[in-house]
C-alpha cells in the first residue's frame, strides 16, 4: 500500500510541475523575445552596437540591432529600402537620407554627440606648441591653434621647417592632418566645416563667393594626404598600433572610450581644434519597426550609460560624461574649454567645397 501511495504521489508531482510549466508559459510570454531590426551606421559606432551589455540592453526593450558601416555623406545613396534605420555622424546627412528615403517629417533623433580631435605622437605635439601652432594644456593633452595651423598649411611648410622636428625622425614631409573622405566621411566634411570658417574670417561660407575664398586652401589640406579613407576607424586603429600619420582626425568618442575600456592608449596627445564643428549622431527611423528606437538610445538610463562608456556625449548629458571621465581629464577636455563651436555650410555648399578639395569641379 505504502508503494501504491508513493507511486500516484509522484505522479501527482510530476503532473503538477507539467501543469505550472504550461501555466507559466501561458501567462508570461517569453520576455527576451525581440524583433529584428536592421540599420546602416557610421563606424565610430560600431563598438557600441557590438558591445555585448548594449545587446543585453536592447532585448531588454525588445529589440535584436544588425548593423552595416557607410561613410555618413554616402548613406543616401545605398538601398535604404533594405534598412530599418540610419544613423550618420551627424544632422545634416540625415537629412539627405530622409529625402533619399521619401520620408517627410521623420521623427530624427539626436541621442548623443562628439567632438572632433586631432590625435598627435607626442614629438608632433611638441614641435606644434614649440612653433606656435598648438597650445599643451598637459603631457597628453592641448589645443590647436586653427588659425596659425592653416596659415602654416596654406604657405606649404613642411616638418623640416619646423624648428626642433629634427630630434624626431619620424617628422618628414608637409605637415598636414590626416582626415577621411570629405565627399562621403562625416568627420572629413566636418573638417572642411571647421577649417572653411577660419579661412572665411570666422564665419560659415554660404554663398559661391566664400566657396571661391576658401577652396584653394580645402584643396592643400586635402591633396597633400593621398588616398583618402572612408571612416576614421582605420586610420584610429593604425595610430594606435603604432603606424600610422603623425596626426590623425578622429572623433573624441573613440579616444574616450579607448580610456573607459582600459585599453591602453599608447603614445598620444589629444588636441581639441580651437574652431570646431560637433557631431550630433542622428537617428533617422525609415520602418515602423524601428521608430521607437531613437528614442530609447536617447532616454533609457542604462543606454545612455552605455553610450558614456563608449565615448559619446548624451545630449544635454554633460554631468553624466564629466563624472564617467573624471579618471581621464589628463586626455580629454571634458568641459571643451576655450572651444569655439560654429556652424555648419548648408548641404549644398559643403558638397562643393568637398569636391573643389579633391580637385573635382574646379571651374576654368
């Protein structure tokens, strides 16, 4: 009797966990269930997307993120019909992208922003300060002086001209500053951004003839460099390997969260360009599916920590990025201190003085 009982009370056990596993299952659907989503980004936030506590993050709010890399200036021009969203580097290719996509009144969305810099080997820096062209606020860190580096790039000056570039061999040549594709790169078209308002008296080239007063000097920083690159990911990659020019454009982003990772940074002096143009990174939803998720990278607490932790800048998230980077203000101007943020050229305007500076569209 005693094994008849044991018998059916096992049964009934077993039964009964049956019973609270489909019950369960019943009343609470899988909760890591996401949906897909598919997106074409610049690659300074490729390591962010990648990162395995953003995917964690994402499913949490139901979303699984498979993304492409394209240079910022170059996403209206692949099939956005196979894409749920971009994200450029910044505004003003979102625009294009929204036009290219047929969309009207897309709900872009800014989340987080990041400054352009100029990463320098040490003796590069040195020789800049020395001469006049940079300001160190610190071993690893200073300011480039735009205007006396653009006089120096507009009279051709090379390295060897430079006094005190002969203690470091590794200087030769005419001193210019390594940048992306202006044409099709988010940073590059930044920098002639930058650069064309310092050349225009301080003030953003809007007309034809502010083309015509800059475009021969948009043409000396940028014939002087070769081929160009697509993003700043190799060329930030190369730097830090040890290769690499002497001085390289690349976004702040990068370099913090190289320093946030506990990466080590290498042979680097960050120097923050006096005149500079941010770069808001712009989420343009162009499916349904993918509408709510601009918003989330702008508002959800551990997103925005995890963009910090990346390197970006929340919008209106300063105290967030200054407490995040506190350990690292040896490298980084938290506070962009003595700064001059300006504005950018319309769409129009900057096309061509990025193709006026590879020497394309000059008139006879």
């Amino acid at each position: 009797m005693r094994r008849i009982l044991g018998i059916v009370l096992g049964l009934l056990l077993i039964g009964g966990v049956l019973y609270l596993v489909a019950f369960q299952g019943q009343d609470h659907p899988e909760t890591t269930a996401t949906k897909t989503v598919r997106g074409v980004i610049g690659s300074e936030k490729s390591e962010f997307f990648r990162d395995p506590d953003v995917v964690k993050a994402l499913a949490a709010k139901g979303y699984t993120v498979k993304t492409e890399t394209s240079g910022s200036w170059a996403m209206d021009q692949l099939a956005l019909k196979e894409f749920d969203f971009a994200f450029p580097s910044s505004s003003e290719p979102a625009k294009e992208v929204a036009a290219a996509a047929g969309l009207k009144g897309a709900q872009e969305t800014r989340p987080f922003f990041s400054p352009l810099v100029v990463i320098a080997r040490p003796g590069a820096a040195k020789v800049l300060a020395d001469n006049g062209l940079a300001r160190m606020t610190g071993k690893n860190s200073g300011t480039l002086l735009m205007g006396a580096f653009l006089k120096a790039a507009g009279e051709d000056r090379t390295w060897q001209q430079l006094p005190g570039s002969a203690a470091h061999a590794e200087l030769t040549g005419t001193v210019f500053i390594k940048t992306t594709d202006p044409a099709s790169s988010n940073s590059g078209a930044l920098f002639l951004a930058a650069t064309s308002n310092v050349a225009n008296g301080n003030t953003v080239v809007a007309d034809d003839a502010g083309i015509a007063r800059t475009a021969p000097l948009m043409r000396k920083l940028i014939s002087v460099q070769g081929a160009l690159e697509p993003s700043t990911d190799d060329p930030f990659r190369a730097f830090i390997s040890g290769s690499g020019e002497p001085l390289i454009l690349v976004y702040e982003s990068q370099v913090a969260s190289l320093l946030m990772q506990h990466q080590d940074p290498g042979d680097m002096v960050v120097l923050y360009p006096d005149t500079t143009v941010n770069s808001a990174h712009t989420f343009v939803p162009l499916t349904e599916r993918a509408r709510e998720l601009g918003a989330l990278l702008a508002t959800d607490p551990k997103l925005r920590e995890l963009a910090v932790l990346r390197g970006f800048r929340p919008q209106e998230g300063v105290a967030e990025f200054t407490a995040a980077t506190m350990p690292h203000t040896a490298y980084l101007n938290t506070g962009l201190t003595g700064i001059r943020q300006v504005g950018t050229p319309t769409v129009k305007i900057l096309m061509a003085l990025a193709q006026r500076a590879k020497g394309q569209g000059d008139t006879p």
